[in-house]
C-alpha cells in the first residue's frame, strides 16, 4: 500500500482549520441574542453558505479547471463556472426563501450573500495556479534530478574502465620483468576492485574509505616502480576523516594522472597531500614533474580522468569547490579546496 506524503497529510489538515474556522466564525465572535449574526447575516445561514463556498472552492480548483482549462475546452470551462455561480446564487436565494425570510427584505444585505461566491472562485482560481506552479516546479527538479543521475551514471561508468586500463597496464610491466611483486600487485587489485564495484556504487561514501582506496593505489603503483619513483604522500589517519562523506572515485584520476606523466623523468618525485582544515573544508594536491616530449606519445585517453572529475566536481559541488591546474616549466601542480557537503 503507497504510502501518504507527510506533506499531504498537513496540507488536509491545514485546508480542514480554515474551513473549520470559517463556518464557525459566527460562533466565536456573536451570540445567541443576536442569532450569532455576523453583520446582517444569521450564523446559520453564514455556515450553510460557507458551504457552498466549499462547493464553489473545491469544485473549481480540482475538478473544472484541471478538466476543461485547456486549449480544446476552454469555452466549455467558461460556461461551467458561470452554470456553478447561478447555481450558488439560486440556491443561497432559495435557502433565504424558505429559512431566512428576513433577509429578503434587507436589499443591503445581498451583496454579502451574493458576491462571496465570486470572491471565493477567484481565490479557488488562484489557488489552482498556484498549485500547477508548484507542480511544474517540482516535476523540472524532478527532470534535471534524472539528468543529473544518468550523467553521474555515465561518468562513473566511463572513470571504472578508464582506472583498470591504467592499473592493468602497470601489472602488464610487471609481468613482463617477472617480478615477485605480481601476486601481491593483483591482491591489491581486487580490493581495489571490490571497493569500485561495491562501495562506489552509491551516492558517496565515507572519506576515510576514499582516502584508503588512494593509499592502496598509491601502494600498488610503490610495487610496480620500487625505488625508481620517490613518493610523498601525506594523508590524516582514519580517526581524522570520521563523519566526512565524498562523491567516491573523486581524488584518484589527479593521483593517476600524476604516476602516468610523472614517471618518465630523470629521479621523479610526485608529491601528493590532503587535509581537512575547519569549516570540513577538504584540501587536495598532487605535484609532479614531467617530460613534454615523452607526453606527446602518451595515448589518447589519457585526459579522460581529469576531464571527468571536473565534470562531477561541476555537478555536485558547484560553487562549492576550487580547482586550481598550473601546467609550466614541466611542472604539473593540481590544488583542489573541496566543501564536504
């Protein structure tokens, strides 16, 4: 059984105290002496016109207007609305005729018994507006919050391939030298895979898982290259990233893109820092130097990962991030300043 919205549930209650308060009005501000008159109007006959009032309100706002307002019928909705209004008139003057003589008498009298059936359709139309409004409002959220999805989607599918082309690429160096380090290079490998295809799969995840994923690729790549490539890494403890969540597979494209251009200079180093300073602002840099002419051998794809991340960067932090590139003198320096929100 479908669930009612909590917000329906209010917005019948709020629509039954107004009711409430308008046909018992004559109630709580007359008395009896006075048949709980409200001006010239009996408090009966001011709750039985609230009544119709409903009628008019109701009737309009969910069931002519949604119906024949269109393009097709909009003629027939003009016809209805004023069929509904004589019909109210009619019937407030009979209700008069046969219960409330007196007030036939009182010719004054007949604009406030008269014309609220035209205020409350005027109300009841801008009611309806106002509910379409919303509606839209809610149905465009709705349709760029889709978009949004299958863009992430996308861009989480295209990142996955484009990361194990990279590592298998590294494990293929290492098969080819026969190194020892192969087995222990494709136990890390699957732990890195099992975090792609079950902690990565849904909105965010913990930064601490994130920020451990990062250290086991950064290990990975520690096996493949030894002492050829010295890494600084420096990365707070677990303790220190509690209760920060992030969009996953994030940081690792920068740090990917740094192993692939940053190894195939004389004595590279990559620099690699982050930090969550006050306010859970996250800081993010990777450093490293390369070589322009080996660069323009490197395949294709190889941008792929950047252009990504500041694809997601864009759609689900936007104006909450900073990312600062500084490409000079072979010198690649990415500073990321990221809002957890």
């Amino acid at each position: 059984m479908k669930a009612f919205p909590t917000s329906a549930y209010i917005n019948v209650i709020l629509h039954a105290l107004i009711w409430g308060m308008l046909l018992f009005l004559p109630y709580a501000v007359s008395s009896a002496e006075s048949n709980y008159s409200i001006g010239p109007i009996p408090g009966p006959f001011f709750t039985i016109a609230g009544v119709i009032h409903m009628a008019i309100f109701y009737g309009n706002a969910f069931y002519l207007y949604p119906r024949l307002m269109n393009r097709r019928y909009w003629w027939l909705y003009i016809i209805a609305v004023l069929l509904m209004l004589i019909v109210s008139f009619q019937l407030k003057y009979r209700i008069m005729a046969w219960w409330f003589p007196e007030l036939l008498k009182n010719t004054a009298a007949y604009r406030f018994v008269f014309a609220p059936s035209v205020a409350v359709f005027i109300i009841s139309l801008v009611y309806r507006k106002i509910l379409d409004r919303i509606y839209e409002e809610k149905k465009q959220k709705e349709k760029e919050a889709a978009q949004l999805a299958t863009e992430l989607k996308f861009l989480r599918s295209q990142i996955s391939p484009h990361f194990l082309f990279n590592v298998l690429t590294n494990l293929v160096s290492l098969a080819r030298k026969k190194s020892d380090r192969l087995e222990t290079s494709l136990i890390m490998l699957s732990e890195l895979m099992r975090y792609m295809l079950y902690d990565a799969g849904g909105t965010k995840v913990a930064l601490s898982k994130e920020v451990d994923y990062l250290n086991s690729y950064i290990a990975l790549q520690q096996l493949r290259f030894g002492s050829d490539v010295t890494i600084e890494c420096d990365t707070p403890p677990a303790a220190a990233l509690e209760g920060y969540m992030i969009e996953p597979m994030l940081l690792i494209p920068f740090v990917e893109n740094a192993f692939k251009h940053g190894t195939g200079v004389l004595d590279p180093v990559i620099h690699i820092r982050l930090s969550v300073v006050r306010e859970d602002v996250l800081t993010f840099e990777v450093e490293n130097q390369y070589d322009p002419v080996q660069d323009i051998s490197k395949d294709e794809s190889s941008g792929i990962g950047l252009v990504n991340v500041k694809s997601r960067l864009e759609l689900l932090y936007r104006d909450h991030y900073h990312l600062t590139v500084n490409d000079d003198h072979n010198r690649f320096h990415i500073h990321l300043t990221l809002k957890l929100i």
